[in-house]
C-alpha cells in the first residue's frame, strides 16, 4: 500500500463525505498513478465530490486524502500543483477571458509581464485568443468550456482536473480537447478527466475509475474494464438532420444491434463496438454531409453498465 | 524570485484590488451608490429649500451637522453601505457561483480573508469619506460666508476630521462583522437588520450592555454630543484611546474567526 506521502499518487484512504444525512460518497479507496485516468458514472454518482474533495473544495467527513504527498487541507501548496476545472459555469461578472486569467496567475505569485505570457499562451492553447478581450458573459458554452480549461492548466500543474471537460464542445472541440489531454498526460502529469460518457474516457484514458452511488464499483486498467463494457450493447442517442440517411449507412456495420429512428430528428442506436461505431459515425457524417446537433450516450445504455458490473461486482471489487 | 513573504503581500494586494473593483465599478455597487446618495439629496434640498432667515445663522450648522450625523450617516448609511459591501465580499460570489476560482489558487485562507477585508475596507472608507465630507459641506454652505468660515476654521476643520475617524474606524468595526456574517448566513441582511435594532437601542440599555455595540465606542470620537431623547440612558463617555482598542480587538477579532470559518469553507453552491 502507497504511503500518503507518496509525492507522484493521489491518495485516499477511507474517505467518505455526507451532506448532512445525504452519502457523497462512502468509503473510498484509491490511488490514481499518473496519467490519464478517466472517472466514470452517471449524474449523481459522486463524481464531482471525489473531485471536490480531491482539491478541497469539500472536506471529508472520514478518512484522509493527500494528492502528490500534499494535503488538500493546504490549498496555499496544493494549488501549486493542481488545476481544477469544474463543472460551474459561472464566471466572475465583468471579467474577460484574458483579465480572468490574469487575475488567477496574479494569485499564483506571477508578476504582471509573467502573468500576461502565460494568459495569452493558455488562451492560444485553448483556441480563444481572438476572444482573449470579450467578456466570458458573450461567450459560448463551448468557449465558456475552452477558458475553463485555460484557467485550470496556465500555471502549468502536475495535477489537472477535470469534471465533464468535454461538455459543450463541438467535434472539432473535443478532438483538439482530447489532444492537449493527451499531450499533458505523455509529459508525465496526472489527467483526471469525469465523464458520463463513456467512449470519450474510453478513446483517452490509460486507467479507469467507475462510481456509482457514491462507491468504487470498478478501478483500473482500460482494458481490464473495457472488457466488461463491450459484453453489453451501448446506447447512443443522435440527433441529426437526416436520421434516415445515418440510419441506412450504420445498418451496414457488423457491430449494430439496433437502430431506431426517435421522433423526427432522433436516431437511437444499440452498437457492441462503441469505438468502432463512433469511428465509422464520424466517416458517414463527412461522407453524407448530415448535420448532427448532438451525440450522447441514451441513459439506458449508462444504467445497463452499472447494473452488469454492481451485478457482478457485490462488495465493491475493482474490475 | 518571490520569497514566501512577498507572495503573501502579493496575493493580498492582489485581492483588495479586486475587491475594491468589485466593490467601486460593478453593477451591484449601485444599491451602495444610492444609498451614500440619500444623504447628499436631503441636505442639496435643505440646502435650495432653507428660509431666508435660517441662511442667516450659521450657528445651528454644528448641531445639525452633529444629528444628521449620529442619526443618519452613522446609524444608517455608513452602517448599511458596509452591510452591502462586505457581506458580498463572500456571500456575493457565493451567489454568483463564482468563488470556487479563489479557493482554486494557492491562497492560504487567512491571506484570503484578509485581502478581501482590505480591499472591503479601503472602498467603503472611500465612499463614505466622501460622502462625509460632503454631506458637511452641504450643511454649511447654505449658510454663505459665516458658514464658510465655521467650516474652514480650525475647530471646523478638527471637527470634520473627528467624524472621518468615526467613518473609518466603523468601517474597519461593521466590516469585520459583516464579512463574517456573509460567511455564515445565507441572507445575512437578516442579522445586520437585528444588530441595527441593537446599535440604536444602545443609547437606552444600562452601560453594561452598551460596551456589546460598536456604537458605544465610535461615538466617544464625536466632537459635538447630541441629544438622545429623554430616554436615553447617559453613561460617562468611553476614553478616546479606549474606545480605540476596544474597536481594533473587536475587529481583529472578527476577521480571526472569519479566517477560522473559511479554512472550513466548502464549495457546494446547491445548498446555498
């Protein structure tokens, strides 16, 4: 076992939060190494608590949490080493993406001329220099999504967090997203990405935590879980302008179960293959030149997942 | 390179300029703006308004400046344009959902604390000085030159300086307090409107329970006394130097345990 002091692990020992009578989550344990470990479950699952109390936005109620050897209890040091980008989408009123982010790296200690080269490095790297001097209150969601994740990575952490990162962003968005995830997770540091959508943390994870009612109910290597995922068919939920048309070209892959045309713009599909599926999605979108306004995972598909690995996991064991 | 204690000073000052930007420029700094203005509106209307006959004797100036200023500067605006500024100081961005940012920068929360109640203390002192000073010469100035004179004096002069010390030291007093209720109520207004019924029954409780309000030492700095009523209960006036330390531990002390409840400071903006 990984002392608490281990100064490359994220640690929690025990840790449980109740709101009141309400479980946050119960009796966690684990230790995330470095990389890019994806957290899986549906909402309400306790996801955004583990993150909280990862970077002491909440404190636990029982056991103990030390991220690189540091406790979340010092945030004056923690946030040295971690950036978190959360799942608010509120902004500070008044504040452009540039001055939000200089106003965060002047807390960090940089001096006016450090903390200008860093905001406009971040606000390159997320795609949002042009909007570097427009107020975040005209943004999109999805630029709302990109400053975000340009205030949680500008002081250049060990650590990064991020809750539903993804959400919000367009295709293009996400890939580029999915990349600086990558690249951040290849120089060594540690990638914790939520996600309720489980292809995406599939596609970029190298380890997986998956919770539901606030407990561990799977942890671990991609593969190890990935294998329980693919014996059931996942649900996507499309919404496009030619539903007919996605549907004609998808009934050709091996890997489709079922799909259904939803009301006039809805297209569900039952596929074995996620990956495969979204790879051949994106093809038929380019080749068709169909306009898809959302992809997402149907609930249903979330819930048959947890109910096969709770099913066959009693007691809590990691998968 | 940054030594420790230069980032502190650095994070603090970087703080209180935020907040004084807050406090000054945004939109919710209107309810604070109308507020100092009241005052200013009824003494520019006593001003076009007073008789002939009172625009002669500027002797009353002093005494009226004097009630104007315990009964309404002092007991309403300066105590409510606190209210406004510093329960915001937490509470607001509580409300706006947006103090997770702070909390997610390598701050310790005592330096948290104390760049927010700086920067909370600098606005106000600089709104209500203002208002103050304006608010004394509109009383004046009505009178012409006897007015001019009294006020420019040297006992004027002394005795306006005498009030600004009230405004800054109740700045430093409410501010504390209501820094502190913002981090512990969700409508701390509530509690500002009890400890407001508290402030102005003081005058009437025995001096024992007078030394649990801040007014009881603010008005020890006042040049001219004025009359509470027939009710009131007189007690001998609190030395200037006493008064100033009961009000810098009290405050002190305020801000202490504000900084006690923000390290315990969750973020779970749902419950709020």
């Amino acid at each position: 076992m990984t002392s608490l002091q281990s100064s490359d692990r994220i640690v929690f020992r025990d840790v449980s939060k109740f709101y009141g009578e309400v479980l946050g989550v119960n009796k966690v344990n684990l230790e995330v190494a470095p990389g890019l470990t994806g957290l899986v479950g549906p909402n309400g699952s306790g996801k955004s608590t583990l993150m909280h109390l990862m970077t002491g936005l909440l404190r636990p109620s029982r056991g103990e949490i030390s991220v690189c050897g540091v406790s979340p209890d010092r945030p004056e040091q923690l946030f040295h080493l971690v950036g978190y980008c959360t799942q608010y989408d509120n902004f500070p009123n008044g504040s452009t993406g540039l001055s939000f982010l200089r106003f965060a790296l002047a807390l960090h200690g940089y001096s006016k001329h450090e903390a200008d080269e860093r905001a406009w490095a971040a606000l390159a790297r997320v795609g949002l220099s042009d909007a570097a001097n427009r107020r975040i209150a005209g943004y999109s969601k999805g630029m709302r999504q990109r400053i975000k994740l340009a205030h949680a990575h500008c002081h250049d952490p060990r650590v990064l967090v991020l809750d539903e990162p993804l959400n919000g962003l367009d295709p293009m968005g996400r890939a580029e997203m999915i990349d600086l995830f990558t690249d951040l997770a290849k120089e060594g540091r540690h990638i914790i990405v939520s996600s309720h959508i489980l292809h995406e943390v599939d596609v970029i994870s190298d380890g997986v935590i998956m919770i539901h009612g606030g407990a561990i109910v799977a942890e671990g290597g991609i593969r190890e879980v990935r294998g329980e995922i693919t014996s059931h068919p996942i649900q996507v939920l499309i919404r496009c302008d030619q539903p007919h048309v996605v549907a004609s070209r998808i009934f050709e892959l091996e890997h489709i179960v079922e799909a259904r045309i939803i009301e006039r713009d809805g297209l569900l599909v039952r596929t074995r293959d996620a990956a495969d599926f979204f790879t051949q999605f994106n093809r038929i979108v380019i080749d068709t030149g169909v306009v898809v306004e959302t992809v997402a995972p149907a609930d249903e598909s979330v819930h048959a997942v947890y109910d096969y690995l709770i099913g066959e996991g009693q007691g809590g064991g990691s998968a | 390179m940054t030594t420790p204690s230069n980032l502190l000073q650095r994070q603090a000052i970087t703080l209180a300029r935020h907040e004084i930007r807050r406090s000054l420029f945004s939109r919710r700094s209107l309810s604070v703006y109308l507020l100092v203005a009241m005052p200013l509106a009824l003494m520019l209307l006593r001003a076009l308004f007073m008789p002939g006959s009172m625009r002669a004797d500027a002797t009353h100036a002093t005494t009226e400046f004097a009630e104007v200023f315990h009964f309404f500067l002092l007991r309403f605006v300066v105590f409510f344009a606190n209210a406004l500024i510093f329960v915001r100081l937490f509470r607001g961005e509580i409300l706006e959902k947006s103090l997770h940012y702070t909390l997610l920068a390598p701050l310790h929360r005592t330096v948290l604390v104390l760049g927010k109640y700086l920067g909370g203390v600098l606005s106000a002192t600089l709104i209500l000085v203002i208002t103050t000073m304006l608010t004394y010469v509109l009383v004046y100035l009505p009178h012409g030159a006897a007015g001019r004179q009294l006020m420019l004096s040297g006992a004027g002069i002394a005795s306006l300086a005498s009030y600004l010390v009230i405004v800054v030291l109740a700045c430093f007093a409410y501010g504390a307090l209501f820094m502190l209720a913002g981090l512990f109520f969700k409508n701390p207004m509530v509690p500002a409107i009890v400890f407001l019924g508290w402030e102005t029954l003081t005058p009437f409780l025995p001096t024992f329970l007078k030394v649990l309000s801040f007014v009881h030492y603010l008005v020890s700095f006042a040049p001219v006394p004025v009359n509470l009523g027939a009710f009131a209960l007189l007690a001998q006036p609190v030395p200037w130097w006493v008064a100033l330390v009961a009000l810098s531990v009290s405050s002190a002390a305020l801000v202490f345990v504000a900084s006690r409840v923000a390290r315990r400071l969750e973020v779970t903006y749902s419950a709020d």
